[in-house]
C-alpha cells in the first residue's frame, strides 16, 4: 500500500477495518509502483475476506511469470473461484472493471 499518499501508519490494521465493512473487496494485481504481495496475502488470509473479494491481474507482454511463486498460487486461488480478471492495457482494465459485482 505504498502507493497511498502519505504511507499509512498501521497499515494492515487499517486495511482490515475497512476490509470488515465493505461488501466487495478487489485488488489491482501491478508489478509497479508497489506490487500487491501484502495485500493479496490479506485477501486470502480469512474466509470472510476472501468469499468478498475480486483480483485485476495485469498481464505483461514480455514474462509469462512476473509475479512471484507465491502470488501464482494465489491468483490460481482466485481464478479457480472466477475471481480473477486479466487485463493488459488500460483500456482492458475499465472493461474487466466493468465486470464486477
């Protein structure tokens, strides 16, 4: 969540109050500007969160792996569940946007 203006203080217990309230949670999968490994952690780490929540994987042209092991596993989670939106360009990405609940 680097990417918040500022950098939260107490940034997971933030991301879980909010997280506790709200009916959808979805996730912006980038290699840049921050990544998304804490937070997909936390998408997966309850039943709760995760029965709630939709991820936006961008895809690269040039890596068929850009993103680590651990996060392939995670989006294979999503995925197997028809959570997981792939997108490449912006324009794909308001158009998989569209597509949520």
């Amino acid at each position: 969540m680097v990417d918040i203006r500022g950098e939260w203080d107490n940034s997971i217990q933030k991301f879980c109050l909010i997280a506790d309230i709200v009916t959808h949670l979805v996730g912006v999968a980038e290699k840049e500007p921050s990544d998304f490994l804490v937070e997909q952690g936390l998408l997966v780490g309850t039943t709760e969160y995760f029965s709630k929540s939709h991820v936006l994987k961008r895809t690269y042209e040039d890596e068929e792996h850009p993103f680590g092991w651990m996060q392939d596993g995670v989006f294979e989670l999503f995925d197997q569940e028809e959570r997981l939106y792939c997108w490449r360009t912006e324009e794909d990405l308001v158009e998989v946007a569209s597509k949520l609940p």
